[in-house]
C-alpha cells in the first residue's frame, strides 16, 4: 500500500498520523498504573465515627463508643504502628480501675476483643468491645471502643496496608490459640482525632 492511500485511511479514522504509526510500530505502551494513595484513618469524637481513606476516598467508617467527659479521648495526630491481636487486659494504674483483676486472652471477663489498635501507648488504643450497645456514646476511659468484627477489619486493612495481607482464617487462628499476638507494622498508619 502506498504511502498516500495509508494516510487517507488514518485521516478516515481521525487518529493523528503519529499515534498511528506509532501504535503500528509498537511505540504505544500502558502507562504505569498511579500509585495506591496512602490509608489514613479519621476519628470524630463528636460524630463518633472511626473513617478510614484512601486519598480522598472513604474505604469504610465505623461507629465508636469514645471517652467519658471525666476520662476524654485524646485529639491530635497519631501514628498506629502496633496491633496485638487476642489482647490480654491489665488494669491501669488508674483510679476507675482500682480493685480490678487482669484477664487473659479470650477470657469473659476481659474488655478488650479480638484486637488492640495502639495510637497512643502504653494507654490509648482502638479496641473491639463487648458493649456493642455503647457503641455512639461516651463509654469509655479514653479509648475508641468498636464492634470486635469491626475493630478486626479495621486491623486487618492497616497490616495489608503495610504489606502483611491476612484473612478471616488467620485471625480465627490466632484467637482459637489463646495467646495474645503482637504485629508491628513495617508502613505505619496516620490517624488524626478530633472534637
């Protein structure tokens, strides 16, 4: 085919006679697909709400119970870089927790379920609940209390965040052992808390 006739058959398809030699020629590549934009996670004391973001994008949003007026949850910024998963629960030196007893793993009597989410150590963290019913309310001595299922999920999309991907089975797993199971995360997850 000569050169004339092939350009009259390009101009036919309105494709500029560069992008059509060059798709001819192989010169066309996929651009690289953007990069996934960052997790972050939102708490809003006053909406009582935990929403989490991929760039502009809310992934999911959460109800959470939030502290008391007498025991407040912190505001800030924060930096979620550890998860223990099967907590375990240690009174506080604390005078609402006075004459109460540590419980392990698992047991009825301790308050936190399935996970501990830590953004501010040793004392503030998210964490699964028993008192789904207080979810929406002030109920708690500063923490963000969550549905354990929720609190779970939350969990697991920081580790897949930071590159350790794990299902419903693994956490099973960890919960029908009955000991408590650090992870530190290598890409640590902001998480801002406001009024």
């Amino acid at each position: 085919m000569n050169q004339k006739r092939t350009r009259s058959r390009i101009a036919m398809f309105g494709l500029p006679i560069a992008l059509a030699i060059g798709i001819g020629l192989g010169a066309y590549r996929n651009p690289a697909p953007a990069p996934e934009a960052a997790l972050t996670m939102t708490a809003d004391l006053s909406a009582r709400t935990l929403t989490l973001r991929r760039g502009s994008t809310v992934v999911k949003q959460y109800p959470v119970a939030v502290g008391l007026d007498r025991h407040p949850t912190p505001t800030g910024r924060f930096t979620v870089r550890k998860l223990v998963w099967n907590p375990s629960w240690v009174p506080p030196d604390a005078g609402w927790a006075k004459g109460k007893k540590p419980a392990g793993p698992g047991e009825s009597k301790n308050p936190m379920k399935t996970v501990k989410i830590f953004f501010r150590e040793p004392d503030y963290y998210i964490h699964g609940t028993g008192s789904v019913g207080s979810l929406g309310e002030a109920a708690s001595h500063g923490c963000l209390r969550m549905d354990p299922d929720q609190a779970a999920e939350v969990a697991l999309e920081l580790m897949d965040n930071a590159g350790t991907s794990k299902d419903w089975d693994w956490v099973r797993g960890i919960l029908n052992l009955g000991e408590q199971h650090v992870v530190n995360l290598s890409t640590p997850t902001p998480l801002t808390i406001t009024n």
